[in-house]
C-alpha cells in the first residue's frame, strides 16, 4: 500500500543524459518531470544504467515507476539490465504501476517472459502513426481524451522491438513498421515503444549525433529530420494517456 498524503513515483533512468539534454532541460529525468510530474508528487530518481536501484523494502512506498529509453539492448546481459529484469519481476508480482517506454517498453517485456531482437525493417527514427486497436481491454487508459482515438502519431527512435509480449499480455497498438507499439498486462503494466515524453528537438539532437557517429546515414538522417519539420505528435494525448494510466488507482 502507498500511504501518505501525496503520491510518489520512481524514474528508472536507462541512458546517460546528453550534452544537449544538460544544456536545454538540465537532464534527461527534468524531461521526465515536466512530461509527467504534477504539483504536490515526488519523484526520485535511480541511474539504472549505473547500477542505482530502489532498495527493495522501499518498493511499496512507491505509486508508480517508468522505465526510460536507452542506446542499450534490452536484450543484452550487462549487469544493471539483468537487475533491472530482476526488479520488474518484482513489481510485477507486487501489481505496481510500471510504465515502459521505448528500451522500457522492451525491457519490460524480457523480463516478464516475452521476446526482444532487433527489427526487421531497421531503425524507426521520427514521427510515426500507430493504429489503436479496436475493443481495447482497458479503455480506461485512455481516460481523459474526449473519446478514444483509431491513430495517434508518437515519436519514435529505436532500432530493436518486441516480437513476443509475455504471456498475459495484450497487444493494444500497432503500425506499419512495428507489430506491438503497445501492450498492456492487466491494470498494472504499460509499454509504449514510442517517446511519449519526447519533444521534436531532443529527437533531431538525436539524430545529429547518430548522424556524426555513423550510427545512421547522412542522407537518411537529412530525410527524418526533413519530415520532422512538417508534422507533429499528438503529444498532449500521449501524455494524457501515460499520467491516467500511472496516477490511476490500482
């Protein structure tokens, strides 16, 4: 049980901050906060990616937990990744509110028994339509939206995704390039393989650097960031989404 009167909320932080992240938001977990955080909660924040976790007699204390994106494979076995699989079997067992975004999404997703890899199609860089499936299985996800939309655009940058969800789970979004852009696993369990908490400057950061260090081709990174300039995610719904699912009650 949580008790108190505010709520309080745990960042399972899987990337070391940018350069450009420090300089304009002070740190990755400040995107965090100002996607997500509302006045009188608590976030604490654990580097994950240097092995920082929440002491296990303190996972109670704690309403709701996001697991970020990360340069890492969430099917690698470094040390923090495997401790980091260990203690979202933890929650999970515990039914507490875990958010999974992008590696989140897909660590999440090792880690209660389902499959990771690298895509088929390759890297999935900018702004992406996914499809809603039809009769979700939690609606209530979706609380606060004036109704429950077919599509929404979401930013995505990820060159691995989910070939099998855990058992239990269900897929609830989908796209052109990526089968499972969502699932869900009862009330509790949350994956988005798109950056919700994004916005269209840190991604074309993003894509600068992957860009500079050969990671992508220079032509191919002139053409995300062209297409970039000309849409927009649907962000406030996606932000509305990710806090009525992690300020909900359990």
């Amino acid at each position: 049980m949580v008790t108190g009167d505010h709520k309080r909320y745990c960042l399972l932080l899987a990337a070391k901050d940018s350069e450009y992240a420090m300089q304009v938001y002070g740190g990755y977990f400040n995107v965090f906060l100002k996607a997500f955080a509302e006045e009188g909660e608590q976030w604490d924040l654990f580097r994950a990616v240097d092995g920082e976790f929440p002491d296990i007699d303190d996972l109670h204390k704690y309403h709701g937990f996001v697991i970020s994106g990360s340069p890492y494979d969430a099917y690698g076995n470094e040390l923090w990744i495997l401790k980091l699989c260990f203690l979202l079997q933890t929650l999970d067992a515990m039914e507490k509110k875990v958010l999974g975004i992008c590696f989140g999404h897909q660590v999440l997703c090792r880690a209660l028994g389902g499959k990771v890899a690298k895509a088929p199609g390759g890297w999935d860089l900018g702004l992406r339509k996914i499809t809603i499936v039809d009769d979700l299985p939690l609606p209530s996800f979706f609380g606060g939206l004036e109704e429950i939309p077919h599509s929404l655009t979401i930013i995505e940058c990820h060159q691995d995704e989910v070939w099998e969800v855990p058992l239990g789970a269900e897929v609830i979004a989908f796209s052109e390039q990526t089968g499972v852009e969502m699932f869900v696993i009862g009330d509790h369990i949350l994956g988005i393989q798109g950056h919700p908490e994004y916005t269209k400057d840190i991604l074309s950061n993003i894509i600068d650097r992957l860009s500079t260090n050969n990671s992508i081709e220079k032509e191919f990174a002139e053409d995300v960031k062209s297409r970039l300039e000309i849409g927009e995610p649907d962000r406030n719904s996606w932000l509305k989404i990710c806090k009525n699912f992690l300020k909900g009650e359990n």
